[in-house]
C-alpha cells in the first residue's frame, strides 16, 4: 500500500491533525485554528524574527530525517530571539508542501519541530499550509524580554571582552562530510542536522551586561564584521582563544583543511557572539576570543591575531 | 545593457537597499536589522497571523505586476489581523527569489507591501531573504487589540444576524477572466491583483458588538462552514441579499455562469464575515445577508436560502 500523501488527505484534514498534535495552550490567549492567533507580552514589548528554509538549499531530505528539519527551523529562529537578550515564547510556521510529500514526514516535521520548540520553552501558536513545489518553511519565533532592554549588534565598545558562547564549525564540518557522501563523525553530522543553542544563554548574557550580542549564523568572521560596522568598531579576534571542538580539527584535518576554515567560516552552529566591558565576569557557557578596538579609516573591521584577513568568509545567500 | 539581478546585487547589498527604502520606524522599539525586532504591545496581547505565498500557485509574475503581489501579500495577511477585531500594526516578510529575479522586480513588490501596509496603518519590521527556485513569500502580520477582546469565529450564536463587509467574487471574476486570456473588465482584475481589504472594519465590527468575525478568503460558503463549525451552529445564507457587483453579475453572465458561483465560491476579496446579535444596528459597511441557528444532527451547516448546497465550494490548498 502506497503511504498517504498531503494530497491524499488534503488541506483542511491536515491542519487538523496538526491543531490536534498541538493541543491546547495554556497562557495562549487565542492558539491556533482562528483568523490569527494572540499572544501575550505582559511586558509590553514582542521580540520578533522570521526565517525562510527552501528544500535543496537549506536542507535535503536525504541529508536530514523530517524530524531533524524541524528541528533546525525552529532552532534557527528560536537561536535569534535568544540573540536579543529574550526568552523565546512562540512560534508561528508557514509551509509550503507539494502534494506528493508523505503525511508522515509532516508528522515527523511537525514531531522535531515542537521538540526544539519545547527544549526552548516555546509553543507552536499558528500556521499556514499551502501547495508548493519544494518544500518551503517559514518560521517566525517570538521572545519575551521580561523588562530587560534588548542586546544589539550595534552596542559593541571599543575596549570590550568579545566572547563566544556554542560551539563553532560543528554544523560546517558536518555538511563537510555530508557533501563528501560520508555519515560520520556522527557528532558534526548531528551537529549539521540538529543545532542546539543554549537559549538561556541570551539571556545570561544580558543580566551580564552584554554591550552587543548577536547569533552566529553565517560564519563567526562575517558575523563578527556586522557587528563591528553596527557598532562602528573593530573587532579582533584571537584564534588561540577560540573553541575547538575535537571532531571539528580531526576530520579538518583529515581533510587538508585548516580547522580554522570552519571554526571562522561556518555557520549554522547558532553560537551566540557578545562583547562586554573590559572586566567583565563572563556568564557560564561564554569564553572570551577577542577584543573590541577602535575602527581605523577604512581598514578591515575584522582580524584575526591582528591581521587582516584576506576575505571575510561566511554565507551570503545568492553568493554562495 | 542586461537587467540587474538579485544574483548580481548580492543579499547583503539588497537587504542594505531594503532597509533603505523603510527607513527609521518612529514607535517600534527594534526595527529591521538586527537578529530579530522589537515590537510594542501596550496592549499587554499582540495578534499574530502568518501565510505563504507560492508563484505559480498564489500568483502569477505575467498577471500582476511586482507592486501588486507585493499588495495582495500585505493585504491577505492585514486582513486577517482585521477579522480578530484589532488594528493592523507590523509584519516582517520573508523572501525566496531565484536569482535571476531582475532587482526592478524586487524594488516593485516592496513599494507595493509598503503602500498596502501604509493604507492599513502597519510598518514593515524586519524580514528575511533567500535563494529558491521559484518567488516565495512568507508575511507574518500583528496588531493591536487596544484592549478589546479578540473576535473568533467560534462566537456565532442561533439568533444571530450574518453580515458581510466588502465585495463579493470580483477576485474569482478577475481571476477567471485573466485565466481565459483576458484582462477587463479591468474591475475585476484590479479585485484580484489588489484585494482592498476595509481594515477599520474589523474594529467596527468589534465595537459594534460582534459575536463571531472573520476573513473571508476561500469563498463564502467554505468560510461560512468553517464558523458555523467552529460556533456549533448552522447557517442560512440569502442570495438575494447578497451584495452583487455589477461587473461580477454581467461577467459571469457573459461567461454563462450564475453569478453566485462567484459570489458564494470564490475568496480573495477579503471581505469579513460576521454575526450580530438579533437587532444589532449593523456598523458602517456591514450588510445583513443571513441568519445564525441551531445545528441540526450532522446536516448541513450552510444552507443557501433554506436548502442544503450539493457541496461546499471554496478553495482547499491541494486539492483545487
């Protein structure tokens, strides 16, 4: 028997099945199934990001089980609103499907997704579910700030502990082996297919005092350049200093490749980037890997060991 | 000379041109361009809808032009933060584009986002971009229920008054007269390249005392059902009170097709359903064009002028 498919069971059946994996939310004013769905924000602000994850370009099916998707739709959105000093809350998830994709990987989706969510501390509160030819997933995840003032890119100060906080080049190294038709080290492959930021850690980071604070998602260097010309900074970082996971500078290794090349350039491990004034007791969970200096003139915003480096790495969509 | 693209520009350079043409947010805390935004709830609840939009599927680059379907995406999702009873506030928008998307495309649907969230008092907040195959748009919209209660479509009660607020059918006009190579009469076109959504409405509706309200945006038959379900009710639609458009009666006549095919069938106009209680003085706008009363057993929930309908026409993803 061939296995049910969205355009088996149709619209309208899956949204319930949906609404029904959900459940009810308790501290939801309205959930899903309505016109809209309403939060709460006792705090009278709503920390809010959107994400979009296209098949073949974001993730392969064949790569990553429909759990591990969900799981990295929610984490990649959830990781933002940590990134801002909040307490993820919600989630809202549009989704493109073609008719042919089997209910079960919805379920497995829809599975990995609310567990991250959960892991996070937040709920699936609405949709949206549409016809497409690739599966197409939009995620937008919302965050409570409780009183706090949100961490931005741009408070980065001249003189300040720049820090890290997550591992760095797990995910890279992962898709490295991936592309190469290898399925191990497990731990980068997992790594690739199912990041795990530290949530609370955006928010340690402000209770710290954080000047800036942001997610590490296209590579630690193109990240680092953001936040020095949000912040109208420099940045230089010490490799020496940075965390460098065994697996990472193995297979690196194995590879001819400096480790580096990932530890720098990769992204989607979601580790959280932050500088603090000079003196700072980092929170649990961050080391200190550079330093914030003044800009000069036109020169790099980004270094490494004091020099220049010859690009700033890191994925831009388009580019890549 | 070739047309920019979006390849050719690069993420960075359009999210930069983006973030240009919005400009500074006067009373939203974080506006785009950070890891997420910050937006005010005063309210203490934020209402909160998502929907995705598929080329191919949703529109159509030869039918609408770029400011239209950036429009139709502002106003599908407006709309329904208008059909819980709140004021529209923000959205963020994420973005798929093949990169061969001429930047002149890109440059068309953000006016046409911006002009329709400006007509319904929303700014654009942040957003997200990426790389797809085909044009995939992904809005998250809020607003603000200014201490009101959230209308649901669950509300309606036996006894009710059913109204309407908004045309009827013009977009499925429009969109069957685009589908057979057309492109007038251009009312009804212009109803399905740029749904005009009454925003206010929502409010009055509210204000009014409304007991159940939503968008109407499959057509109002499977609308209809879905709130005389949600609300454990039936109702009762009468045909002849129900608004007609001129140019949908003399188009679908043209066509040989009875007029309430569009009228009941189609959805995109973004007209809002609601129900009043028994002797309401109906708000501006609103027209009676129904009744609310109890479910009987497991028979039809929506009858037309007393009879059951041989089925509830409508547009389900999948299977249309």
């Amino acid at each position: 028997m061939a296995a049910q498919t969205v355009g088996d069971l149709g619209e309208i059946a899956i949204v319930e099945r949906i609404l029904g994996a959900v459940g009810p939310l308790p501290g939801v004013p309205v959930g899903p199934g309505d016109d809209a769905a309403v939060l709460a924000c006792a705090d009278g602000r709503l920390v809010v990001t959107t994400d979009m994850l296209v098949e073949g370009r974001h993730f392969r099916r064949d790569w990553s089980e429909a759990a591990d998707i969900g799981h990295k739709a929610a984490a990649e959105n959830l990781a933002d609103v940590a990134a801002m000093g909040a307490k993820p809350t919600a989630l809202v998830v549009a989704l493109a499907l073609p008719p042919e994709t089997e209910i079960a990987w919805v379920d497995g989706f829809l599975a990995g997704l609310l567990e991250e969510a959960g892991r996070a501390g937040a709920v699936l509160a609405g949709g949206d579910l549409v016809r497409g030819d690739a599966i197409t997933i939009g995620v937008t995840a919302f965050g409570d700030l409780g009183g706090r003032a949100p961490i931005l890119r741009s408070g980065a100060e001249a003189g300040d502990v720049v820090a890290v906080c997550g591992t760095l080049g797990s995910a890279a190294g992962g898709l490295a082996v991936l592309s190469r038709g290898f399925r191990s080290p497990r731990a980068l492959v997992d790594a690739h297919r199912r990041p795990l930021p530290d949530y609370p850690a955006g928010v340690r980071a402000s209770d710290a005092g954080a000047h800036a604070l942001m997610d590490v998602s296209d590579g630690l260097l193109l990240d680092a350049d953001r936040m020095a010309r949000a912040s109208g900074v420099a940045i230089d970082i010490q490799s020496e200093a940075l965390p460098r996971d065994e697996a990472v500078v193995t297979t690196a290794s194995a590879y001819n490749l400096d480790p580096l090349t990932w530890i720098l350039g990769g992204g989607d491990d979601h580790a959280l980037l932050a500088t603090f004034p000079p003196g700072s007791r980092l929170p649990e969970g961050f080391v200190a890997v550079g330093t914030v200096l003044d800009a000069v003139g036109s020169g790099a915003r980004v270094r490494v060991d004091g020099h220049e480096v010859d690009q700033v790495t890191g994925f831009e969509h388009f580019r890549a």
